[in-house]
C-alpha cells in the first residue's frame, strides 16, 4: 500500500538523518557508507573542472562534455527545513515591511480587515503611499505565497525576449549596475527575514507602460543557499519515463524568490512556497567520490532514455551532457511541511533525436539532480503525488 511505503521511507529518513554520524549510513540509501570526519580537517572534494567522455550502446549515446562546478566551502551540511505557513499576521508583516506607511484597501476600495479570517483563496490588495506611488499586494492563500509590487509597469526580463523588437529595448547601458541592484534585493529579503535565500539567476529587465519602454532594472530569482551551495532554478524540469522514480522529491513544490530593482529602488518581490532552515541535522562528512556520482548518472540517464530507441526506431538518440554542479535540494520521501536541504549534483543536458529517414534533428533541454550524499536520483521540483512517485 502507497501510504505503508511512505511511511517506512519517512522513518528510515528520519533514523538516518538523527543517527548520520553515528550510524555512518546515508539517507535514502542504507547500503552506501556515510562517512564523516573531523571537524578540524578541513575539506577539498576531489572532482575535475570538466569531464569529456563518450558511453554509447545499441540503444542512446551518452557524451560528456560538461564542465564541473563545485563551490568552494569549508564543509557541508544536512539542514531541516519548515515551511513558512502563513497567515493574517504573517502576510500583514510582509506589506507592512515593504511598504510601512500603505493603507491597504479591497478591489472593492474597502479598507482590508487584517482581523478578519483568510479564505482558501487568492486575495488582492491597493494602497496609495505618502509620495503618490500605487502598490499591490496579492495574498496567495492556498500557495501560501505573496506577490507585492510598486505601479503597474510590466517589467520583461532579457532572457524572455521573443523577438529583436524587444531585445532593441535592452541596446542602451543599465541605469543601475546589477551589484547595487543585489545589494537592495537582498535588504528587501532581509526586511522579510528570509536569510535562506540568495540570487541564482540575475537577468536585466525593462519596464514598460503601454508598450513604451519606461524604466530598467535587474531581475534576481532567489533560491535556497544551504552553506555555500544553491538551489538552481529551472523554468521547467525533466520527469522520467522508464527509470525507475526519484528516492526523494519535494516535500511542498519548488521554492523561490522573483525580486525586481530599478535605479529608483526596490520595485517587486514574489515568494512562492517558501521554508526556513530550523535545525542542523548532520555535518563534517564526505561526499560520494565523483567517479561513483557519474556511474549513478550514467544509470540513470541510460534507464531514463535509453528505451527511447526501442519505442521509436526510426531515430538515434543522443544524451549531450554539458553541465554538472554541485548545490543544495529540498527533499523528502513524502508531501508536508517539512523536509531536508541537502548536497545535491544538479546535471544539464540535451536530448536529441535523429530521424534516420529524413536527417532531421529535435533537441530538448532536460535536466535531472542526485543526492551527493549516495548518488541516489532525487527531484526536488515535483511533490510525491505527481504522478509515477510510489
């Protein structure tokens, strides 16, 4: 029965995260030695700068061209992670922080009841502040999230651009340099108390009204910093079709932060789903060694693609694999509001098939992560109850 397995799984977790050093076993994977060390040791993780290779069998071609990253750090950590559950007075210190001397009103132009009991539901919010800027205010309930912002400018991020008459808005130089666009990014996150949090991706962005450009800026996504380690952010991530499924995925959905920064401040801050590091559960051990990380890689991506040359023989499959770094996941064996920040091996790769027929070739970015702790797949963007997690 599904809820027996998870069960077991989560008390298997939850020995082997309170027992880690103790114990010398890994979450996730009793088989595979948990090994720790002195605290006063020190640490250098022994993986190459990057990795060319070739694997190739009757059914997929594996190449790796990746370049490896592994940040520097004096160590690593298991850390246990809460989620932010909020409520009326939880949402009402977010406006408050961002935007203190607001009166916040309904759609209706009510004044909002900050006392009143908060429907299952999506509940937004305007205010007018002392120096005649317009705010808004989206209390996500079900999502437990928040969505504040300054006017009504739509801001498009460089990356997103469709078109060269969008990217033409980007010709002029940025009116604010991305290091003191961080700096006030970062203080709007410390006004919120959310230390957990810090930039993976910086992109420039463009205000428009009305078509018009009107303003520019820079975009951070804010993801899980876990020691010297991130949490990267991927618009879309890779499930699996005949590999077996992940040992751990995420405990609530992915977590992150969209901040916005213009010469004229702090402009827009999203926080979808978000926790807080509560207790440090292991630390001072070593990493599975890199050659038995890229044979877990190697299996999985095999299992995972391998049959697609039997499903469809017309084509010859080739798995590209150019990035392999090293950061944090979110994880659990179950969904709920607790769940584990651990080292994780993030790898980035094209899939490609080639029409035998015709030569015609369709590439898809794809990506897939495992615990560096024992190499175990893990997917720490999709909940348990997607569907294919047993």
């Amino acid at each position: 029965m599904a809820v027996n397995r998870h069960m077991g799984r989560i008390i298997l977790l939850m020995i082997c995260l309170t027992l880690l050093s103790a114990c010398g076993q890994a979450p996730g994977n009793s088989e595979l030695p948990f090994v720790t060390r002195a605290a006063d040791e020190g640490y250098s993780y022994d993986a190459p700068n990057r990795i060319d290779a070739e694997n190739q069998n009757e059914k997929i071609k594996l190449l790796f061209h990746a370049d490896v990253t592994v940040p520097q750090t004096d160590g690593f950590t298991v850390q246990k992670v809460e989620r932010r559950l909020y409520d009326a007075e939880d949402y009402r210190a977010v406006a408050t922080a961002l935007c203190p001397d607001a009166i916040w009103k309904t759609e209706g132009g009510e004044l909002y009841d900050w006392a009143s009991p908060l429907p299952d539901e999506r509940i937004c919010l305007f205010a007018e502040t002392p120096d005649g800027r317009t705010a808004q205010f989206i209390m996500d309930v079900p999502n437990l999230s928040f969505s504040f912002r300054f006017g009504t400018l739509y801001f498009l991020a460089e990356r997103h651009c469709e078109s060269e008459e969008e990217l033409s808005a980007f010709n002029s130089e940025a009116t604010i340099s991305v290091e003191t666009a961080y700096e006030a990014a970062m203080e709007a996150l410390a006004l919120l108390g959310l230390k957990d949090y810090d930039a993976c991706i910086s992109d420039r962005v463009v205000g428009f009204d009305d078509g018009e450009a009107a303003a520019d800026g820079w975009q951070f996504v804010m993801t899980r910093r876990c020691d010297s380690l991130l949490q990267p952010f991927y618009e879309g991530y890779t499930a699996w079709d005949y590999g077996d499924p992940p040992q751990m995925t995420s405990p609530w959905g992915m977590e992150y932060l969209y901040v916005t920064v213009t010469r004229e401040g702090l402009q827009s801050v999203s926080g979808m789903r978000l926790g807080e590091q509560t207790e440090l559960v292991a630390q001072d051990f070593i990493l599975l060694p890199f050659d038995k990380v890229l044979s877990a890689i190697t299996s999985q991506l095999e299992a995972q693609h391998g049959l697609n040359g039997v499903t469809e023989p017309a084509s010859d499959w080739t798995v590209e694999i150019y990035s392999i770094r090293l950061g944090c996941a979110l994880v659990s064996f179950a969904a709920g509001n607790e769940g584990y920040c651990i080292p994780a091996w993030f790898v980035e790769y094209r899939l490609s098939s080639t029409n035998t027929a015709s030569g015609s070739v369709l590439t898809t970015e794809e990506n897939s992560a495992f615990s560096a702790i024992d190499g175990s797949y893990i997917q720490p963007f999709m909940t348990p109850d997607a569907e294919g997690v047993q």
